[in-house]
C-alpha cells in the first residue's frame, strides 16, 4: 500500500505520545511504517518538516474550531475560550508544548490568528496592540502548558509533593503565602488569572487607544478658527 503523508503524520503523533519527542526519530518513525528512512523523503523534504506539521495538526485541526467575532459578543470572552481550548488540545499530547515552540506557524495557524486580528481591530484595536496581545497569549499559553508537561514527566503534581514543597519555603514568607493562595504555579487558578491579566491589560489598551482617538477628535484645526474681528 502507498504511503500517505496524513497516515505519516498520525503516526508519528502516536508516536510521540508513546516515547516523547526526545526519542522521535525518522528511523523509529519508518520502521512504525514498515519503511525505510529515506521513504518519508517524498513526503516532507526534512525532519523540520515533519514537526511542522505535526504542529498544524495538534494546534488547527485537532484545535478549536475559531470563526470570526460575531456581532455583539464580547471579544474578551470569545478570544480566552480560543486560549482555553488551546491549552486543552495541547495537554492531549505529550511534549507538545516543547513541539510547538520549535516549529514554523503553517498555514492554518497564520489564517487563524490573521482572523482573530481582524475581529480585534474591527473593535477598535490598533493592529500592532492586537498583535501584541495575541503574542503575550500565545507566549503564557505555551510556557504555562511547558510547565504543566514537564511536571507530568517529573512526577511532581500530586498535593504531597506541594505540601514539601511549602515547608521548604519556610524562610521565604511572601513566596509562601503565595503559593498557599494560589494553590500552586500550574494551577488551574493560575491559568485563569495569568491569562485574565493579560486580557485586562488588552482592555486597558483599548480603553487609552478609544480616549487618545476621541481627544484628536476634539482639538481644533488652526484654519477652522473664525478670523478675530
């Protein structure tokens, strides 16, 4: 039978979920497909290739399904499910996050956050203030889910391990207290609040962009001033 690029794809995302990204490797991948290595080479000229698309797989088609900002929908609402979501279909695949940061943004994901651009500036974003927004999400998003994965890999969720771990920050009782509040950094708190702060930090930039735009609007052009009598 003909190898096919999508079944090439699936199972190397089975396989990464099975041995991690670390030990992914073409000989493993070919020898999964009952090929030789050089086989995948007239599918996806290199191994970068390859995780590219694994990547437009996990983040696009296997992600939310994101339409444009419909009419009268709050734009805060509608962009954090779009993270939420992300962050769910990310978790469903070990090392993703490490997969993702190493990858080039194929072309789902380029119209994707080309869209949600356009939903934000038709609200009144500047473009690069939008942009700046969904760059600080995609950056939380992914660091957050690095650590969320990398602690699954140590081992190191479980409430015993947290409570060691608050004992050991005796001597640092701002940190402490912190940490007892928000019930730890990988929370699920701590998603919600880190990527509120950014949204709300979103809003205040539409806020100030709105007063500077209609603080223009009330100035007086020098030649419109009726002439002294």
């Amino acid at each position: 039978m003909a190898l096919e690029r999508d079944k090439i794809v699936v199972t190397a995302l089975r396989l990464l979920d099975e041995v991690g990204l670390e030990k992914l490797t073409l000989r493993r991948l070919a020898a999964e497909l009952g090929v030789q290595a050089p086989a995948l080479y007239w599918h996806f000229r290199n191994k970068q290739e390859l995780l590219d698309e694994m990547t437009e797989v996990i983040t696009v088609r296997e992600g939310p399904r994101l339409g444009p900002l419909p009419e009268g929908e709050s734009w805060e609402t509608w962009l954090a499910e779009w993270v939420r979501e992300q962050r769910r279909v990310l978790n469903s695949h070990r090392d993703s996050a490490r997969l993702t940061a190493g990858t080039h943004p194929g072309q789902g994901m380029l119209s994707t956050v080309e869209m949600i651009l356009g939903s934000l500036i038709r609200v009144g974003f500047a473009v690069e203030d939008a942009m700046w927004g969904v760059t600080a999400l995609s950056s939380f998003l992914g660091g957050f889910v690095l650590e969320e994965q990398a602690d699954r890999e140590r081992g190191s969720g479980d409430w015993s391990q947290f409570e060691e771990a608050l004992e050991s920050l005796a001597p640092y009782p701002h940190l402490r207290e912190a940490m007892i509040r928000i019930g730890g950094p990988q929370s699920q708190d701590a998603f919600e609040h880190g990527m509120a702060l950014i949204i709300e930090g979103m809003r205040a930039r539409l806020a100030a962009s709105s007063d500077r735009q209609e603080g223009h609007g009330d100035l007086e052009v020098e030649g419109d001033r009726p002439a002294a009598g």
